[in-house]
C-alpha cells in the first residue's frame, strides 16, 4: 500500500510537519507530533501543549527519568539489494541525492536512519540468486580464492549495494550496518544449492573465514560492518529464494569454535547477534545461549515480528541480562494487519512493545521497492518499503511504514536511553526516552481504540494532558 499522492505533494506535507524540529528550550511548553491511521494526520505538527500542574488525574503515565534502561543504537530499514538497485538505477542523480538525505539526514525533515541491515549475497529482495563466492556445479573453494563482492551473476542488484551505504554513511556517519547470509554458497551445503539444505560439517570453518572475508571487505571499501548474524531465520527453508536451516546446535558449533574466535581480535570490532527468527521458537537462542563457549561470543540476539508474540525477548533477556536484544526484521506488506492497521501494528509492536522488551534497534525490511513490490526473486510478493520508488519516473511516495517509524527514528537519536515510564491501560500504549546530547525527553504514544483517549503525563513536579484522536499515534518532546 502507498499513499495517493503524488511525491511533490506529499513531499511538502511530510516535510512541512517536519522541517523544523527545534531543540525545546528547558522549562518550556511540549512539542507534538501527531499521525492518524486514516491518514489525515501524518506527522502534523499540532500546537504546543502547556504544563500544567491542574491537569487532572485521567490515566496518569508517569515518567521517570532517572531511571534507565537499554541506550538505542537506532531505528531504520534494510537496504536490500533490490532498494539499492532502485536508487541507484531508477533515479536521477537528483532525485537519489534528495530521497538518501530524506532517509539518513535529519536536517529538512529528515527521517534520521541509525542503523540498517544488508544481506551476505542474495536474499529474496535481490533480483537474482547468488552467493559471494559462486562455483560451477561439482567444484569447490575451500580456500575462498574466489570471493568477490562483485558476484559472477551481472545485475542482481548488489553491486548497487556499496554506493548507497556509502552514500548513507556521508550523510550520517554515526550509521550503525549489520549483515546476515540467507545462504552460504551452494558448494558447502549438503544439497549443492543456495536454496534449502543445510551447512555441510566439514565447510563450517571455511563459512566463518567466507563471513570474515566479509566484513573485512566491507571495512576496505568503507562500510564497517557493525553486527553479523549467521543465518537469517535459520529455521525457515523457503521454496523459491536463498535459505539454509542451522539448527542451535551448528550455531553454537559455528559461532562457538570458528567464527567467535576469528572476530574476537579485531578493532573496531563486529559483535555477533544469534537467531535472527521469530519470536515464536525462544527455546533456540536460549539453548545456543545455554553453550558456555557460544555464549562467550555472542553479543545480542536479534529477532524477527512474522510469529510468536514479542514478550518473549523479555524472557530471554531476563535469563541473559547481559545479551542484548534487536529486532531485526519486520516488512509491511499487504496482510492483515499491516494492510489495514500498518500505522497502529508498526508503533504499538516494534517501537513499543518490542522497546519495552529490550531492544536497541529496531529494523523494517526493505527501504525502497517499486510500485509492483519489487524486484524480487521468489518470496514476498506484496510487502512494502518506507518508499515506493516509481519504476519509470523515479519519483517516489512514503508509505505507512515510513510515517510510522519516523515517530521514533525523528526524535529518538543514537544513544537516547529507554527512560521508566508506567503503562497507560491496554489500548493506550506508550515508550519513553532521554537523548543523550541535550537531555530532551521524547515519549511515543499511540491509542489503538476507535474512541479519543485523554491521558495525564506526569514528570516530576510537571505534568501536561493531551487528548489522543481516535487510532492515532503521537510523539511528545520536551526538556
């Protein structure tokens, strides 16, 4: 789904309500940012709300902000080989240079992308299948003597990939890049191909040098790479794109005995994030976790919104305090509820919920697609970017997603730590946030009811109310 308008329209309106974001003087009134899922209201600049000690009772959310939690690495989106293709092939040099300082700038109502993801040779999100090191059937390199981050395959859109991360970390080089393989190359695994099966025992040595090649590549062309994951969603064999099961086992086995040990040395370093899944099946970081060895080198779990329920990151987290929790993925697209209730479903799950639950970053899949969901190679065939980037124009639109994560990603910077703030009642959902740079304060409430919701923010000696329209998500901002 994508808003009807054209991008020169909603341009000025999204960019109108964001443009000037001034820094709240102390002592000052509330600033408001307010979004509704019928779309009249995308991040509206509403008049500011005053402090005001007779506010009344109501539902009263205290915040506190001596007390912290979890510091934020960032919030933003994969930049997928089929995003990077669309930048870069789809758009004038203008119009890239203009949707890159959109997403990754915070000048000029920009959205303020911290952190993103890229996939370790093809995902479903590439326009064809490939790994770093593709072989002729029947041979092997155990040596990686044919690794290349240019793949054999010409247009899959990964040769895209490094000027637009490139380009992303000119524009905010605080930008924090993780990476996950979909699948290692067809010759280490036990059916030969880059779809199905599983990683071959006697290749697992060769697949930690093949992810340690990665990251040094990176880091020579430029991208450090921040975070590594093993396997994306390793208990999932998906029929028609990359993938390869890895049972907690092989994780432990891989992680623990070869590529723990490899990374362990370098600076700056990259930490390992384990699962990469669903929230549905904790038992398989718990158990890779559970491995002393493993568990030495294993930094964060990451998890995946598709299944399960996010309360288990909590439990996770409160049997391994010391690992810290991302979540990694989650796409929009055209289900339920992310095609009617994308606004509500994105704020209350990932920037609540999935906050209040541990996690550091927060990622939405693809950045960009096209007006016909891709290009993709097998997988998804409605999910949607933070943009639609038209196929023929290279113009493009800002979806749901987009309006969404700007509520957090605007406004909550790099190294803002999850303050304390109590719940409001169960359709009245809210997080909350100290910036590290000027101690402003931020909160993110969104009311999932089909009624207004009044409600009293009570911060120390101050408290202010506000009123929150029916389905509606609102960012606060005060000093």
């Amino acid at each position: 789904m994508k808003f009807p308008y054209a991008v020169s329209s909603l341009c000025l309106l999204v960019l109108a309500a964001c443009a000037a974001v001034p820094r709240p003087s102390p002592h000052a009134s509330v600033q408001v940012w307010l979004s509704t899922a019928d779309g009249r209201k995308q991040l509206a600049r509403e008049a500011d709300v005053a402090f005001d000690v007779a506010a009344g009772e109501d539902t009263i959310i205290d915040i506190d902000a001596g007390k912290r939690y979890q510091a934020m690495v960032g919030f933003g989106a994969a930049i997928t080989d089929s995003s990077a293709w669309l930048i870069e092939q789809r758009m004038s040099p203008a119009q890239r240079d203009q949707l890159l300082r959109e997403l990754f700038g915070r000048d000029d109502g920009g959205l303020g992308i911290d952190f993103t993801r890229l996939s370790i040779g093809a995902s479903d999100f590439s326009r064809a299948h490939y790994s770093l090191d593709d072989m002729p059937p029947g041979q092997s390199d155990p040596t990686l003597a044919h690794f290349s981050l240019t793949p054999k395959i010409a247009g899959t859109g990964a040769d895209e990939v490094l000027p637009v991360v490139r380009a992303a970390l000119a524009i905010n080089p605080r930008l924090k890049v993780m990476a996950s393989p979909w699948s290692a190359p067809a010759w280490m695994k036990t059916n030969g191909s880059m779809l199905h099966g599983t990683l071959k025992y006697e290749y697992f040595a060769a697949f930690a040098n093949y992810l340690v090649k990665y990251v040094d590549a990176m880091a020579a062309a430029g991208v450090p790479i921040f975070a590594l994951t093993v396997q994306n969603e390793p208990r999932f064999n998906a029929p028609d794109y990359p993938g390869m099961l890895l049972s907690a086992g092989a994780r432990r086995l891989l992680i623990g005995e070869h590529l723990g040990p490899a990374l362990a040395q370098r600076k700056p370093p990259t930490l390992i994030f384990d699962w990469d899944h669903n929230w549905d099946i904790e038992t398989e970081p718990l158990a890779l976790l559970a491995d002393p060895l493993a568990n030495r080198y294993v930094a964060a779990v990451a998890w995946h919104c598709y299944a399960g329920y996010v309360d288990a990151q909590t439990r996770v987290h409160d049997k391994y305090p010391d690992k810290d929790t991302y979540l990694t993925e989650c796409s929009g697209g055209g289900w339920k509820p992310m095609r009617d209730d994308g606004l509500l479903t994105i704020a209350r799950r990932l920037l609540i919920d999935s906050v209040r639950g541990w996690s550091r970053g927060v990622l939405l899949w693809n950045l960009a697609l096209d007006e016909n969901h891709g290009p993709h190679a097998g997988g998804c065939s409605d999910c949607r970017g933070l943009v639609t980037i038209n196929s023929k124009t290279g113009n493009y639109t800002r979806t749901v997603d987009y309006v969404a994560l700007a509520h957090a990603s605007r406004f909550v910077r790099a190294g803002a730590q999850r303050i304390e703030s109590s719940a409001g009642r169960a359709d009245l959902d809210n997080v909350a946030f100290r910036n590290a740079d000027d101690a402003s304060l931020v909160m993110i409430v969104a009311n999932s009811s089909s009624s207004t919701q009044r409600f009293v923010a009570r911060e120390r000696e101050r408290r202010f109310a506000y009123t929150m329209p029916a389905r509606s998500v609102a960012t606060f901002v005060w000093r």
